[in-house]
C-alpha cells in the first residue's frame, strides 16, 4: 500500500464514524489489516520488528554464511555470465533459491556486514565506515544463535573484519583471521569434517574471502582462464593502475578494460573453486541435508559502470550495492526456486532465525524470507533503502521492484589528485533510473517520472523520519586505514 492510500484511508474514518457498531468492527477489523500491510514496507516501522510467523519448526540444524567479498552478481553464471565463472554456485543456484533481486543498503565491508548480522541501518547502527567499531548493545546473529546453544564459528580473510579492529567477533565461540583464501578453505575443509559431523551440537559458520576484492591478482590457472593471450596493453588489476585509468593521467582503452574484466572474472572463478571445497568437505560430513547454506556478498564492484571508476566505496549505483544470494539446502529447498521479490542483507538475520526455528529478533528491521525461499511466496518487503556515508554527510537511495531513486541533495561528490590528476566521481542531485540489471544506470528518468520520483522521495522521508541516528566508536587500530587515505587509496578501502 502506498503512503498516499494510507493517508487516504485514514480520511474515511472521519466521514464514516456513524457507521452501525457491526459495520465499525467490519471497517476497523479492515482498517487494521490495511495499515498492517503498510507495515510490511520497509520504511514506516519505527518499532522495527521481523513481522515473522509464530515460531515454527527448525528447517535445519546448521547454518554455513559463506560471504566473498566484492563478488558482483552479474558476473556469476546463474545471474547471467555467459563464461563458465561459477560452476559450482550455479549447481547451488539451480538444486535451491536464488534471489534475483537482493542487494546492501552501503557498499563497505564493515557496515554492510554489520548490517547483514544487526538487521539493522548503517545509520542506525553507526558503523558507517571501516573505521567504527561496532557498538556492544547490537546484537548480531552470532549472539542469537550462542543463546540457542550453537557453537558459533568464524574464519575470515579481510582484516577490517577482524574481531579486535571491528568488534564483529560479539557471539562467536572462535574467531579467526585467516590471511590467504586457501589456508581459510583447509581450515574450513577440516572444520566440517570433524564438527558438522557431531551429533551434539548444533553450528554456526561464517567464511568470508577475499578472492574478489581488489587488486583483481586471481591464482593459476584463473589468471589466464578468461584472458586475451594477444593483448598487449597496460592493464592490469592493481590498485595502482585503477587509480591512474580513474585519474585520467593514464587513462584506458576497451581492450584494458575488458583486460580487467577477465582478470576480475578470473577471480569470481577462484572464489567460486574454493566454495566447491567447502561444499565437498559439507557433503563428506553427512550433514548437506542439515545445513542451511547461503552464499553472498558483502557489495557488488563497479567494474568502469560509472566515472570510470573501478571498486565500490563510492558507488551509490546498482552495481556496487546488487549481491548474489543464493540459499541452498537438498531436499529442503524445492529445486529451481527463483525469488523476484527484493531481498536486503537486513532480511540475513530473520530469515536464519525464522528457518532455525527460533524466536524473532525484537530491533530487526529486516524481513523473514523463508516463505520466499520455501514458496515464493512475497515477503512483504517494496523498497530497499541506500545510505552512503561521504565527506560526513550522505547520499540516499531507495530502489523498488523496477526503479532506482538517487538523491544527492547535497551534490557531494568525490575527489582526488593522485600523481598530478585528479579523479572524481559526481554523483547527480537526484536521478531516477529504471531498472535493467543487464546495464548501468545510465539514463535518467527524473524528467519523465516527476511523480514517482516524488513518490520515492515521500518514502525516503518517512523512513528517515523513523530511524534513530546510532553512534559508534572509532576503532583506533585504523592505522592501515589510515595508511591507505595518506596514499589516496581512500576510494579503494575496503
Ligand atoms: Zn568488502
């Protein structure tokens, strides 16, 4: 229901309060389930709440949240990627769930995972950059499932994640930062082999690569899978050489772009070679028929889709925020199971808690999607809310079933000299973009669609109204952030 037949509705009360007391309790009892269907919008639930079921059955004993990081979904073969990228999470996609449809409200490693485990805003919880910690009083997935008497484990390869710098570690048994992804993949391996197997207990995993993430450098044999043996240019994936094509002081061709294409393909391929160990070493335990698995991303990565930049802490745009997620479990998941419906990383924690059976979290502002998963049934969920923080100040977002708002009232934008040139990266007033994942947001409707924009702008603002601002502490172990801002890497943090 829209904001505007909410209001209307309220309006008839006054023009029908002479109404026989049957036929009040007829209109209440409708007026009542009309604005509970309001509340399944994402935006006008101050009180939060998963809006979930009563407390069913458990789905599964386990639960594995395998997230890599910077994986953007249109370059994964179940999401349309004509190259042989992602054998084995195309086997996933296809035996389960995917969502077509799924994306993070920020695209930086610590909020987005912040919010993927709180059910909740970046703004709301205040880790809005790599740098907060996040507060002690949220409470992450993990800590739920401790209370449910899991054992909670993570092995993660990004060192913004680590437990001391980004206080991530709330709920988890062992916490582990594992520099390289295929020490993270034994450690993993053997993890299953010896603790999925137990009868006693039930487990809780969270794996998260590095494989996607800049610089775009993938292993034998992925480094030459997808490229051109004749090409002779410049390009590669280093940082360096990403930062100068965006600077414009040595600016790229087609060809070194789609250099860095193949390289980045060459590395969704290694991420997706060290997920097929995972699953061989879940379906060597015996209990794949147990275990929820959900394969995700913390953003997406702009690959030149705007300003030429390549990466995603400065993208407002789909291609930073749209994430694969793909939700697998044999004999559970009816096969081929394909979800339009939006789907966020703050649906994460209502919908592992809805599918394990246990009790909604009570500060959740996400969605329980386990009746998309089991049925395709609708969430409930029409709008996906974007806050990126920049220069201390916001640019906005709210993207619907098949539009994509952008407000920038503020006209920020970022800028950097870098070797004698500078890079920036503007980003409209506003804009409205129709939403066609098959290419940037390109061109802009804002002219044709005054109304809807106005539309969307109505309910940025009343779901704006209903958040409250959430503070977090700086981690002051930042120095490697705070290396990379003194070299002008800012735009390429995590
Ligand atoms: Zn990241």
């Amino acid at each position: 229901m829209s904001h505007r037949d909410t209001k209307h509705t309220v309006n008839m009360r006054s023009a029908e309060c002479n109404l026989q007391p049957r036929v009040q309790l007829v209109w209440f009892l409708s007026l009542a389930l009309m604005l509970c269907s309001a509340c399944g919008a994402d935006h006008p639930d101050p009180s939060g709440g998963t809006r979930a079921p009563e407390q069913k059955q458990a789905e599964a004993k386990h639960i594995i949240l395998i997230t890599v990081d910077a994986l953007r979904a249109d370059r994964l073969g179940c999401y349309g990627n004509e190259r042989a990228t992602s054998p084995a999470i195309d086997r996933l996609a296809a035996a389960g769930a995917i969502f077509v449809n799924a994306s993070v409200p920020r695209a930086v490693t610590r909020p987005s995972m912040t919010s993927f485990f709180s059910s909740r805003y970046p703004s709301e919880h205040g880790v809005l950059t790599n740098r907060h910690r996040v507060p002690d009083d949220e409470k992450l997935l993990a800590e739920h499932l401790l209370e449910a008497q899991f054992h909670t484990s993570a092995m993660v390869g990004a060192s913004t994640l680590d437990s001391d710098r980004s206080n991530l570690g709330q709920g988890f048994n062992d916490f582990k930062l594992i520099g390289s992804d295929e020490q993270l993949t034994r450690s993993a391996e053997n993890y299953l082999r010896s603790q999925f197997a137990r009868k006693d207990r039930r487990e809780f995993l969270w794996l998260h690569y590095m494989s996607t993430h800049l610089p775009y450098d993938p292993p034998a044999p992925y480094d030459s899978r997808f490229t051109d043996s004749n090409y002779a240019g410049h390009a590669d994936g280093r940082v360096e050489t990403l930062w100068n094509s965006f600077t414009g002081s040595e600016p790229f061709e087609e060809s070194d772009h789609q250099r860095v294409v193949d390289l980045y393909d060459g590395c969704v391929a290694a991420a997706d070679a060290w997920i097929e160990r995972v699953i061989g070493a879940l379906q060597a335990s015996g209990a794949e028929q147990d275990t929820l698995l959900i394969i995700t991303s913390d953003h997406g990565e702009e690959l030149s889709d705007h300003n030429g930049f390549y990466g995603h802490r400065l993208s407002p745009y789909i291609a930073a925020l749209r994430v694969p997620m793909v939700f697998s479990q044999p004999g559970r998941i009816p096969t081929g199971t394909q979800v339009e419906g939006l789907m966020t990383s703050l649906d994460l924690l209502p919908t592992a808690l809805g599918w394990l059976g246990l009790p909604p979290s009570e500060r959740a502002r996400g969605y329980d999607q386990t009746a998309s998963v089991l049925h395709g049934q609708a969430s409930g969920r029409q709008f996906a809310m974007r806050e990126m923080e920049l220069e201390d100040d916001f640019v906005w977002g709210v993207r619907d079933q098949n539009w994509s708002w952008v407000y920038n009232p503020k006209e920020l934008q970022f800028s950097f000299e870098h070797n004698g040139s500078t890079g920036t990266y503007p980003i409209p007033g506003e804009a409205l973009y129709q939403v066609n994942e098959s290419r940037a947001e390109d061109s802009n409707a804002l002219a044709q669609q005054r109304e809807l924009a106005r539309k969307m702008q109505a309910q940025w603002e009343e779901w704006r109204a209903a958040m409250a601002r959430g503070d977090a502490s700086i981690d002051l172990d930042s120095e490697f952030a705070e290396e990379l801002e003194d070299l002008g890497y800012l735009g390429y943090e995590d």
